[in-house]
C-alpha cells in the first residue's frame, strides 16, 4: 500500500478534518482567543488528525503488503486464507471472515465434486471391464469359425474394443493417478505384441508391416506403451491410401542418447496447417473431418507420454507419409513434452 494511494483514498476524511480545525479556530477567533493561542490550537488538531491517519495507514499497510506478498508467491491463490492472520482492524476483519467462509465453501464444493466424479469414475472403469468381456468372448467364437466374414467382424469387434479402451485412458490421462507401473522392458516384444494384437485389421486392409527395432530396453508402462502404440496403428488404418498400405516400426537416437521409437505409414499424411494442432484435445483436423474422428487418440498419448516421462513427435508431408515418435528420455514425469515438424 502506497502512502499517496491512502491520501487519495481517505481524500474526504482529510477534508473533514480540515474543515474542523478550521472551525474550532474560528470558534476561539470570535470568543477573542490570542494569536497565539491559535497557532497553538491548529498545531495540537493538526498533530492528533496526522497521528490518527499515520496510525491507521501503518497497520493497514503491513495486512495488505503481507496479504499481496503471498498472493504473489503462491501459485494456489486460494490457499492465502490459510496462510492469513486476523488483522486488528474492522475491515480486515471483515476481509479475513469472508476469505475463510469463501475457502470453506470452496472445500465443501470441491469435496462434493471430487465424490460424484470420484463415483462416476469407478463407474465408468466398472463398465469398462464388463464389457470387454463379451467382447472377447464374441472375438473367441469368431476365432473358432474361421472365415472372411468372421475376419471382417473380428475387424469390427476390436475397433469397439479400442474405443472402449480409448475411453478408460482418457480417465487416466484426465485424472491424477499412479496406477502406472514403470519398468525395463523390450521395445521389439512390445511393438510385436502390438502388432498381433492388431493384425486382423493390418490384414484385413492389406497392410505389409515392417519392424526394425533391435534389442533395446526402455524405461516405460508396458501396458500404456502398447494402447498408444495401438491408437498410432488404428489411424494408419483409418487413414490409409487405396494402395502399397505399409506401416513401419524402428528406432533412432537423439543427440542425447535417447531411444526415439518411430511409427510411419505412407497414408494420406498431414496438412502442415494442421501439423502443430494434432495433439490437442477434439482437434479433428481436415483428414478427421472427412471420417468424423473424435481427435482424441492422438491427444490422450500425449496425456499418457506426459505422465510417463516420455515426449511424443509428429512429422508429416500430405499425400506422402506419417511419421509419430515416441522418446524415452530420462525427463520429469512432469513435463509433457509435444512437438511437430513438417520436414
């Protein structure tokens, strides 16, 4: 609080003061009071009225300098009403009531969300599980009657499947959780696992399918690694051209000894428009907007590479290819990091 912004403020008080100093001189001027009797008066009146506002400025000063203080330190402004001591003046204390009630009321609200998404959450997961298992059932019996038909419906019955798992890691991209295990594990075991989990739809679309990746361990979630791996493989499919559909696997090091695990295809690629947007949450882009994408696949193994460590890449060239890596650095489980390049 600045002295000149407390004149400013209490401007009409001063001149309320003023005007009875006036006053009360004039008063003793006409009872015939001396000259310096007068001068002795305003001195005194002018004394008391600077005390007064200097007291009064000063208290206030340290309350709001220490209040503006932590609001300037604390990321989480809301939490100040706890760090706040009640003051000795009337309006602070009106000012530090009203925080506490409005901190209260916040908790309470917060509380009743946190135990209805809390509840619709488990929900949701609950769901989940129980419907992947008619799911797998139907895919079992399909798999007992071989056939073009039974392939195609195959197809069907795990694009539904990864929907519904697209659905359970975007609640645990969404909410703050550990339910992830880190570990060593194989980059070849789990692209290949990967693969043969979607290879009735590589087949059914005449996909030919390469992996170059050598006997490399990376730090990771084997089981998120491999739904983000499967969204990468599920829009190569949807966006695949008429013809020599090929997918690849392999693996690189960046300047700083990261392994970069990168997932290309020769389908309809990326408009450079479009490029630095794909990993935002609904973006659809041109090519989405042709085949009504939801714009969430490729924004939830962001969320996903985000908690684990890891940094998710896109580059792309329209009309010629699609090129998604994934690196596993030794970074912040922090820091999410996101970047496009049209080369």
């Amino acid at each position: 609080m600045r002295p000149g912004k407390y004149i400013k403020d209490h401007i009409y008080h001063i001149l309320l003061w003023t005007a009875g100093i006036l006053l009360a001189d004039g008063t003793v001027y006409l009872f015939g009071g001396s000259s310096v009797f007068l001068v002795f008066l305003t001195v005194i009146l002018a004394g008391a009225c600077g005390a007064v506002f200097y007291y009064d400025f000063s208290r206030k000063r340290r309350f709001y300098d220490d209040l503006l203080g932590k609001l300037e330190r604390l990321e989480e402004k809301y939490l100040v009403a706890e760090m706040m001591k009640e003051p000795g003046f009337l309006e602070g204390k009106i000012l530090y009531h009203s925080y506490v009630d409005i901190l209260k009321s916040m908790n309470d609200a917060i509380g009743r969300h946190e135990r209805v998404s809390g509840e619709f959450r488990r929900y949701v997961e609950t769901w989940i599980h129980q419907v992947k298992l008619p799911i797998a059932s139907a895919k079992l019996i399909l798999h007992n009657n071989p056939g073009e038909t039974g392939r195609r419906l195959k197809e069907q019955l795990s694009r539904i499947e990864n929907d519904v798992e697209q659905v359970l890691y975007y609640i645990r991209s969404e909410v703050p959780q550990n339910d992830y295990s880190i570990s060593s594990c194989s980059l070849r075991e789990i692209v290949e696992d990967t693969v043969r989990e979607n290879k009735d739809s590589l087949i059914l679309n005449q996909f030919s399918v390469s992996v170059d990746v050598g006997e490399q361990y990376v730090y990771t979630d084997r089981k998120w690694l491999a739904f983000m791996l499967g969204q990468i493989i599920s829009n190569s499919v949807k966006y695949c051209r008429e013809e020599q559909r090929k997918i690849r696997f392999f693996t690189e090091e960046d300047a700083e000894g990261n392994v970069i695990l990168w997932t290309e295809d020769n389908g309809w690629g990326i408009d450079s428009a479009d490029l630095p947007r794909i990993f935002e949450k609904s973006f659809t882009g041109k090519n989405g907007r042709r085949l009504s994408s939801t714009g969430m696949g490729l924004y939830i193994c962001s969320r996903l590479c985000g908690e684990l460590g890891h940094r998710i890449t896109a580059r792309s060239e329209a009309g010629e290819y699609t090129r998604i890596g994934i690196t596993f650095g030794t970074g912040s489980a922090e820091k999410s990091g996101r970047e496009t390049d049209g080369k």
